[in-house]
C-alpha cells in the first residue's frame, strides 16, 4: 500500500465565483437624519404621490419621492455615488483592469419610502425597468418575540427581515457546502444594493412602531475607449448597461411632470 501523502496544499482558497453581487454598507449618520428628516416631510404632506397601488406589498404607505427631494436633502450626490461604486465593483471583476479606463453612468431613475407596520408584508417580487435596485433602512423598531436561536429546522427567525431567496437547490438536504438565501437583519443607516431580478421578500414583524426604508430603482451604462479621436475627442463605445429606460418605470421623478389622474 502507498503512504499516504502528509503534505498540505500550498494555496487553499474557499471563495465565491459565481452568484449575484451585492452591495452592503453603513451611511453616514448625517445622511441618515437627512434623509429621516426628508422622509418625515413627505409623509406628512397630502399631496405626495403614493406607489401604493402600483406596488407589491401590503404595507401602510409609500410615497414616491423626487430627485429633487434627494437634492434638497444634500443626499443626492452620496446616493449616486454609492449606485456607481457598485456598478464599478461588479464591472472590475468581470472586466479586470481595462475598467479603469472605462467611462461608467449611473442615474437614479424612482425612489419611494416604505412606511411599513406591524403585520405588513412585501412578497417575493423583482423591480422591472432598471438594473439596480436598492433600499436604506431609516427607522427600525423593537421587535418583539424575535428568537435568537436558530429554529427546529435550522433556520433562523425572520421576523420583519429582507430575504433574498437566490437558489433553493442548496437548501435541500441540510445542504452546508452553498448558500442559496441571504437573510438580512434591517438595521439604522443600513445600504443595499442588489441587480433589479434578484427575487426578495420582506417578512412582516409583531412590535410597536414603524420600519421605515427608502427603495430605489437605477440603471447604468458602461462605455469603452476605441483608441479613434473625433473633433480631438476619445470616441467611447457602449460595452454593457441600459440608461435608456429612464422615468419609464414611474413618471414621478420629474416633479415638473403632470402625474396621470393628479391635478394641480
């Protein structure tokens, strides 16, 4: 019999090669009471619109907001910032270093706020006419019952989270090797950002208070140079993305436009 071989490998890498990219980061607590503030004015306000009607869920309000309302919050500019460094993150890894010589857009084109309560609920849904969607957790409140425990079936609770339900071939069997759902606890200042067809759910909670988020919708474009000049310029040429559907989704984010049904 041959002696089994002691030596270690030199390079042992578990990694993640495949799957949707996602964005997770913490906000500035100036953004943050910036936007909560914003929010508290909208809401307030009769004459904000409301996606109500027009969305998935079963929650209390969702008003539509403006860029403008992002702009007069001095949020506007971080927020884009945020969808481009996504974007640029996503594009490094399936481009590789000729990225940075590219030219990347990015354009918020709806956002709306989530005034959700207790027993409300979104269910499994994508957003349709954009690439990227997000969403912002402004207010969380005091869940109650919430286990800290896994449950029965290994899994924890998930009262009150976003659930983003990828693949349900890793979940048979106690499946330990793949990760088919991603469950995420909503917290203050919280970011995500994620690609428009990616299934999520947001799980009703029990407990005193509002859970306020704001979602967004975006799209972006990337474009490369061709090494030609025109008129002395670098002529760019369109390699991945879609802006041209912008505002096709909501008619909402122009405030100068007449809202179909609104009168002024």
């Amino acid at each position: 019999m041959t002696e089994q071989i002691k030596i270690e490998p030199q390079k042992f890498e578990v990694k993640k090669f495949f799957g949707p990219f996602m964005a997770r980061l913490e906000l500035p607590e100036e953004v943050v009471v910036n936007l909560t503030k914003m929010s508290d004015d909208l809401l307030k306000n009769p004459n904000t619109p409301s996606n109500g009607q027009r969305l998935a869920g079963v929650i209390h309000d969702e008003k539509v907001i403006y860029q403008q309302d992002f702009i007069d919050a001095g949020v506007n500019e971080i927020l884009e910032k945020c969808v481009k460094n996504y974007v640029y993150h996503g594009a490094s890894d399936h481009y590789g270093n000729i990225i940075k010589d590219c030219m990347i857009q990015t354009q918020i084109n709806s956002a709306w706020i989530v005034s959700q309560y207790e027993n409300e609920y979104n269910p499994e849904h994508t957003h349709s006419g954009c690439e990227i969607s997000g969403v912002i957790y402004l207010k969380t409140p005091k869940i109650k019952g919430r286990r800290k425990i896994p449950s029965k079936e290994g899994k924890p609770d998930q009262d009150g989270d976003i659930v983003f339900p990828y693949s349900s071939e890793s979940q048979k069997n106690g499946e330990v090797l793949s990760k088919g759902v991603l469950q995420v606890e909503p917290r203050r200042g919280l970011m995500l950002l994620f690609p428009s067809w990616l299934l999520h759910t947001v799980y009703p909670f029990i407990g005193e208070g509002e859970r306020r988020s704001i979602s967004l919708n975006a799209n972006y474009r990337i474009f490369m140079p061709t090494g030609k000049k025109q008129d002395g310029k670098e002529v760019m040429e369109w390699i991945a993305g879609d802006i041209s559907g912008v505002q096709l989704q909501f008619p909402y984010w122009d405030k100068n436009k007449k809202i179909k049904g609104e009168t002024k």
